[in-house]
C-alpha cells in the first residue's frame, strides 16, 4: 500500500494552500481532488464557483503580499460597495480594517486563483492528483506509529493509500468529512448535526451577464447587494463587475425554504402575488434585472448570458456554508479547513480568504508533526474575522424588508458625510437608533468570546 506524511482531501483554496505548506515544510504530501469542468477551464479542476470579491484586509488574513497574485486573475479594483434596501440604501468605501493593499478591494477569475494556487502546490513538490476522488477514509485510532493514528484513503478507482495525517478540506458539501468525522463522535451524536448541507447551508446561484456600456460603467468598480429583496436569513442578490463589460448576477438563498415559511411574501420586492412557490435562482435574477433596468432596457436582448463562462453555460451552482465552524478532532491527526469546517459565511458571500489561510495553516503544522496546536492557531488567525460574521448574522437573522431599511437609516446617520464603516471603526454619532444597533453587535461578540462561535469543541471528540 502506497504510504505518504500528509493526505489531503479536496483541491480548492484550503486545500491547495495545504498542500503547499505540507510540501515545503518537507512532508510527502498528496492531493486529492476529483474534478469537475467548467466552460472557462480547459482540465478538470475544483469547483470553483464562487462570487469570487476580495476586500483589501482579507488578503492580509489570506497572509499573501497582494504584489505576489498574478495580473490575469485581477478582474477590477473596486472603490467600494453599496447595500440596497427596499427603499435606503448603505455606502461604503472603506472596510475599516487597517490592510496593506491599497483600494477597497477587487473581484477575481475564481478559476485562476485557484490554478495558480495549484502551481504553488506543484511547486513545493505536493503530489496533486487532479480526477481522483476520495471514496472513504477510516482512521486507525491504535496505529504503532511513532507519531499515533494513522488513516487508510480508499479512492474512486479502488486503490488505497496510508497517511500519517489528514487535511480535510472538500468544501460546504462535506463528500468525506461528515463520516470521517463521525468515528470520533459518541454513540448517537453525528458531526451531521452541527454541519449538514441541506440544514446548515446556504445555495447560491449566479450567471454571467454582458451589460450595455453605459450602464456597466454605473457600477464598474462597485460591489451591489440588495437586501431585504427577497426572503429567507441572509438571502441577497448581488452584482459583481468582471473584465470587459461582463459582471455576475447572483443570489444566495437558505437551502429548502419554502413559500409558506414567509410571515409577510408582499412585502418583498422579488416576490409577485401570482408565486405559488419560491422563485428559482434564475427567475429571482430576472426580476431583479427587469426590476432594476426593466424601464430602458430589454433585460434578455440587451443583458444577455455570456455561456463561454462559469461552469456551464454562463451559470453555475454552489453551496456556501452558513454555519458557525467546528474545531478538529487533531488528537486523531485530523485537520479540517475551509469551507469544510464552516468557516465561510452565507452573510459576506463566501470565505476564501478564510481558507486558504486556514489551509495554510493545517498543512505546515501536519508536516512538521505540530498539529495538535491546530485549533489555536486558526483561532488567532482568523477568529476576529469569524466573529465579526457571526455576530452580524445573528444581528440581521430575522430582518424583514422594513428592518433592513431602518438598519441602512441609522448607519447613514451614524455615518454622516463619511463612507466609513461605523461598526467597525467605533467612530459614529449618539443617539438612541445608532445605540440599540452598536449595543446588538456588542452583545453578540461578547457572546462569542474566546472562540466561543465554535460549535463543536475539540472536547467534544473521542479517541
């Protein structure tokens, strides 16, 4: 049986980021991802679907030199971002949050990121198996190893393979981690109740769209979120500009949400009285476009889909993990980063920056026999970030369209003439409105002190 130092399972950011620190810290390290196509990727790859912005901190949490990234995978600067509401509106052009890069931010071919970061894989001399597919993986809790358990990965194609350690990294939808997961759980408790996609998750759906010039040129270099537009907890549309005149429209959405769970359907804006059901993700884009630029434009003739890009067809699919994360089982030598451990976040569209950090993290620390400090060091990585996103998730987990005003409302008040992020940056105006909002945010990180966001302590797993 082929024997390696580090195993890792799924070939996205955390994934590849693991890879390249196991490598270079001179472990002998595999990746295993089984592949999917896109129209904009000539080989297989991860699935890379993604909104795909980068806010200018976040590639401080990613511990990347923004000099370092290629040209080609840079979309567009952007000077910043404007939340829509039913009837006011939030904008912002600073995050608030000291950075090294020197704009807001920039959207990005998700494709590309991902295939560089494959290089820098390659390049550390990680083995990366692109087309393989992990089928199961059982744990030896009782291995004669020097260095403990050991784990046994049976792939697609029948082989199988011995690893000292393991990275789980396969993203929201959890193909290996939920089971693998689960022999470290007490009898009758399952890793599956803190992290099940269709219960603790969020679809989104996009489509590329070319827009007429003039009207591209309104929000070239801006981020567009419409909030209190349709329903369900931290469910938006959104555009995001890419090169050329081409930007993707999309939305995120909670997963089995239906009509009848909707208190008030008329208050919203992309709902119409005739639904019988909840819009697909590309009816609500429909609306929303028609809604938008109906009045001067013929939304399918002028805004058509670009079907050269995306994973198929101009459009593509993906789950987004909206769950608080878990801690690894590290006793087991099991680290599990990314999306996989529900570090992304449904309420700021996505986490790559969380894990390819977190990635970064599990490999260097499995290849140099350390990984028992796993926990703790993801913690002060990227805790500020997962703390801040659950507290305003929880703040907004009920708004309906009329809250979402009054919130955009008060933050403008709170703002003044500035664009700053009041929140963040604790400079704002008194007053009773702007209090009740910053004493909610407050409350909910003193609630989740101390990495309390986690849901599944390390305590919890047995060995």
């Amino acid at each position: 049986m082929e024997r390696v130092d580090v195993a890792i399972v799924g070939g996205g950011p955390a994934g590849a980021c693991a890879a390249e620190q196991a490598a270079a810290h001179g472990a002998e390290t595999v990746l295993f991802e089984q592949g999917v196509p896109r129209e904009d990727r000539v080989e297989l790859g991860p699935d890379s679907t993604d909104a795909a912005g980068m806010l200018d901190y976040w590639i401080d949490i990613m511990d990347f030199d923004y000099r370092e990234i290629p040209d080609d995978v840079i979309h567009r600067e952007l000077e910043g971002t404007a939340f829509i509401g039913p009837e006011s509106r939030v904008e912002l052009t600073t995050t608030g949050i000291d950075a090294s890069y020197p704009e807001f931010g920039y959207t990005f071919h998700r494709a590309r990121m991902d295939d560089w970061l494959h290089e820098r894989a390659t390049d550390a001399g990680a083995d990366l198996r692109i087309g393989t597919a992990v089928s199961d993986l059982e744990t030896d809790l009782r291995a004669s190893s020097p260095n403990g358990p050991t784990h046994t990965l049976t792939l697609s194609n029948g082989d199988q393979l011995e690893a000292q350690y393991v990275v789980l990294a396969d993203g929201p939808q959890r193909r290996i981690t939920l089971d693998a997961l689960d022999q470290f759980t007490a009898p009758g408790r399952s890793v599956s109740d803190y992290l099940s996609p269709p219960e603790a998750n969020h679809i989104a759906y996009q489509e590329y769209r070319e827009f007429p010039e003039e009207l591209f040129a309104e929000f070239e270099d801006w981020l567009k979120f419409w909030w209190g537009y349709m329903p369900g907890e931290t469910a938006y549309p959104w555009i995001f500009p890419n090169d050329g005149t081409v930007a993707r429209v999309g939305l995120t959405m909670p997963i089995g949400m239906e009509l009848e769970d909707v208190d008030n359907p008329g208050s919203y804006k992309l709902l119409e009285p005739t639904d019988d059901s909840l819009p697909s993700g590309s009816e609500y884009i429909s609306r929303l476009l028609e809604l938008e630029y109906g009045d001067e434009y013929d939304v399918e003739a002028d805004i058509p889909i670009v079907e050269d890009r995306g994973k198929s067809k101009g459009t593509e699919t993906y789950p987004i993990s909206s769950t608080r994360p878990i801690d690894s089982p590290v006793g087991a030598n099991v680290a599990v980063a990314g999306g996989a451990m529900g570090t992304t976040s449904a309420f700021h569209e996505g986490g790559y920056h969380v894990a390819v950090r977190s990635g970064k993290i599990a490999g260097r620390l499995a290849a140099t026999d350390s990984l028992e400090n796993y926990n703790e060091r993801w913690k002060h990585a990227i805790g500020d970030e997962i703390l801040r996103n659950v507290a305003f998730a929880d703040i907004v987990a009920d708004y309906e369209p009329d809250d979402w005003d009054w919130a955009f409302d008060v933050v403008n008040d709170m703002q003044g003439n500035s664009a700053e992020n009041v929140l963040i940056s604790k400079r704002y105006s008194a007053g009773l409105d702007a209090t009740k909002i910053v004493a909610a945010y407050k409350r909910r990180k003193f609630k989740y002190r101390d990495g309390r966001y986690v849901q599944l302590a390390e305590d919890d797993f047995f060995y």
